[in-house]
C-alpha cells in the first residue's frame, strides 16, 4: 500500500514538473514597423543580432524574422526563449545591446505580444 | 581559356539554382480571430490538423501556432511549406479539409499574409 502510494506521488510529481517545464518557456511575437528609409540598414543589424543570439544563447531557442512581402517594413519576429532566465540573459548581451543601441532611431513602431503555443515543442523540419 | 569560362558558367549557374531553392518555400502568416464561445473547439480542430499535417507530409515544414495570452481568440500561424506544390498538396489532404470544414462557422475573421524570412533556414532548437 505505501509503495502504491509513494508510485502515485512520483507519477503526479513527475507530471507536474513536465508540465512546468512546458510553460516556462516564453513565446512572444514582437510586431515593429521600420522607418521605410532605413530599412536596409535596420534588417542587417537584425540579422546580425538574430544570428549572434541563436548560434550563442542555448536558451534562445528560436528568433524567426519575417517581412510582409507587400509591406517591407512590417516585420513580425516569433521569439522562443527557454525561460525567464535565458530572456534575461539574452538582453545583456553585447549583441542585443549593440542591436538596441543601432536601431533606436530605425524604429517606428514596437508591439511586445505575450503568447501561448497551441502546441509547444513544435519544431521547423 | 574554355575551361575558366565554363566553371565561370557552373558556378554562376549553381548559385542561381541556390538562390532559387531558397525562394521557393513559402513562408506566411495566418491570423485569425475566432468566435470565443466556440474558442476550446476550434482549438481541439487547429490541433489535430496541425499535428496530421507536420507529421505526415514532408512538405510542411512547420505551423507554428500561438494564441495571444490577453486575447486568447486572436491566434497567428507561422506557416512554412518547401513549395508551392506542398502548399498545394497540403489543402488536398483528408485532415486539412475536415478542419476547413469544421471550423467554418467558427472563424470571424481570417488574413492570409504572404511574407519573405530575414534568415532562411532558421529552425528552432
């Protein structure tokens, strides 16, 4: 009888702890819309910050920037970070830094979006 | 002298071809806002087709689905597909068209945004 009930604390427990690991991840859209005259200069540095972020940061799991092909200048990124801790970290680094330091004037528009995956884990193929 | 021009011709052929693979995937997104009386429905519907589609055909790269926390019922899809012959395959399949079909009535409104990816290639890790 307790090892039966010492099984079922583990299984709840062990559930619990996945089910947290799920939602610890922070998934956010982030929608801007770029000064049209400086949107060459503005995408590179993107570029260059997205790069930098997801070959260095294990905890940026995904920065996927896309531009409306009949509006160049609104961008939508899908922004997937591990945790709390791996977003903090990430805007400390010299490489979002020099971005948010470049690009302040390029910058129109900025909507932070909270979300939740309806099917967290998902990949790209 | 023949030699040189040829390899010139290889590689500028070559890179062409790179450049076009690159263009071919189709990168878009959905947003819909969905009647909230309906909301746990329609989800159970996005669901299903989303997990059919990304396992059974290799031709959809990825649908990455994601609600926004204060509005639930506005959703946006990250949609990628190889071509355009697996976008056009994927409309055909069995599960696309039972989730067409069963969420009709539950769609207020749905925009289709045709967009170009600032790094193609990009995965989450």
């Amino acid at each position: 009888m307790k090892t039966t009930t010492l099984l079922i604390f583990s299984l709840l427990f062990s559930l619990n702890l996945f089910g947290q690991q799920e939602n610890k991840q922070i998934v956010r859209l982030a929608k801007l819309v770029i000064d049209s005259a400086q949107l060459e200069s503005y995408n590179a540095f993107l570029k260059d910050e997205i790069e930098a972020s997801v070959s260095l940061e294990p905890g940026v799991l995904t920065l996927y920037a896309v531009a409306e092909k009949d509006r160049p200048s609104h961008i939508t990124i899908l922004e997937i970070y591990a945790d709390e801790e791996a977003y903090r970290k990430h805007i400390q680094t010299p490489h979002f830094i020099k971005y948010k330091n470049g690009t302040r004037d390029m910058i129109r528009s900025l909507e932070l979006i909270d979300t939740t995956p309806l099917v967290p884990g998902m990949k790209i193929k």
